[in-house]
C-alpha cells in the first residue's frame, strides 16, 4: 500500500452479513473507475484474468456484464453459451438463466461488473439474497452481456462457505430457485415458458423439501426459514 496509494484497507465500525460488506465495498470505488470486480475470499483469479483484462477488453462498450467460465470445485461452470457467442443481450442471458439452458451468474467472483451500473443504485447487490443471480436479473435487461470461452476464476466449493452451509443446512437453495422465477420470470419468459419452469421447479422444491424434513433432525427450523422466506416473497 505503501508504494501503491490506489490500495485502500476500509474496515468496518461494525459487523456486517457478506452481502451488505459487498454494497460497501463497491461504494468505496474511485469515481473514475470503468468497472468493478469482486473477488470472495474463498475464490480466486487465474492469470489469464488480468492479463486479459478480465474481458473488459475484449468486449463491446454495451457490455455492463462481463463473464467468463469458472471452475466450480472440480466442475467448470457458467456454460450454455455457444462457443460464437461473445455477446448476448442481457435480457437474452437472464433468459437462458432461467430456462436452465445457460448458468452465468454462479457468483459475483465470475462477474465483472460495469461502474456506471453500481453506482445507478444505492445497494446494487440484494441483501435479502445470498445467490448473484438474483443482483444481475434485477438490472441485467438494460445491458448487454459479455462473455469470454475461458476459464478465468475459481470458486470454492465447500461445507464450511457461508451459502453452502446454511443452504444445505435448511433446502434453501431449490426455494431461491423457486423465488427467482416468481419475481424475475414474468419479466423475461413468456407466460408459456413461465408455467412450465413453475411446474418443473414447484415439483423439485416440493420433493428436496419432503427428503430433507425426512432426513433432518431439525424439521422444526426448516419449517420456520421455508415458512419465513415465503411470508417475505408474498409482502407479508
């Protein structure tokens, strides 16, 4: 820091949860920046990223998302899209994400993110959800979308990580599944697509969640977050 004054230290007056750190970490951004990228601290970037210039380079000025592949544990994720395509509309990507025809937004580490569009709103990143999708969908439709055929990051993927672990713990990522298609799917599927994706994700959820009350022994907690998220999801 000492030869380089563009690093910043900020340690916050109080403890907060890893997606409101993030809304604070992006506001400390320098007011000429072109683009903000995260990286979680379980994650890592390969050199080819910055070399590359995380794509940034190499996609157009309407991109205001960037993407890339990542290596997922020991899976390559955020595939879908054919090899020619390196830009797609954002709403042509929420789209794919939805359908489950594409998985692009497995976490903010994948992302680079235009300035302009962090900075449009107070809290970019929503605090009520742990997942990235439902941060990018809110705001994706107005922008383009690019994407570069390497794998350019890696995502840790373990029981001690603060989205598995809870996630695990209570079934809830088949239910943010569920609550993405309710809030995002009528603005990017047509009805006949959004039915269909209800019915398949509905029974899904339904399933995953009978198995794990079968299998926990903390049913009563599971009931509690399920029958809480769900009183939030409808306003009540």
């Amino acid at each position: 820091m000492r030869q380089d004054p563009r690093i910043r230290v900020i340690t916050n007056s109080s403890f907060v949860g890893v997606i409101e750190n993030h809304n604070i970490a992006v506001r400390q951004g320098s007011p000429e920046s072109r683009y903000c990228k995260i990286l979680q601290a379980d994650d890592w970037l390969y050199p080819e990223w910055s070399r590359g210039d995380g794509g940034a380079g190499r996609s157009p000025p309407t991109a205001g998302l960037v993407g890339s592949y990542a290596l997922h544990g020991d899976h390559v994720r955020c595939d879908g899209l054919p090899h020619s395509s390196a830009i797609v509309t954002g709403r042509d990507a929420c789209r794919l994400n939805l359908l489950g025809r594409a998985h692009l937004f497995l976490s903010p580490t994948v992302l680079l993110i235009r300035a302009d569009l962090l900075r449009a709103r107070e809290k970019y990143f929503n605090e009520a959800h742990l997942h990235a999708d439902s941060s990018v969908l809110r705001g994706a439709a107005r922008t383009d979308f690019g994407f570069v055929h390497q794998v350019l990051s890696f995502v840790r993927r373990h029981q001690g990580s603060l989205t598995a672990s809870r996630a695990e713990r209570f079934n809830l990522l088949p239910l943010s599944n569920l609550e993405l298609l309710v809030q995002f799917g009528p603005a990017y599927l047509t009805d006949a697509e959004l039915a269909q994706c209800l019915r398949t994700q509905s029974n899904r959820y339904y399933d995953s969640l009978s198995r794990a009350l079968v299998r926990s022994r903390d049913r009563g907690r599971i009931w509690q977050e399920h029958a809480g998220r769900m009183r939030r999801s409808d306003g009540r």
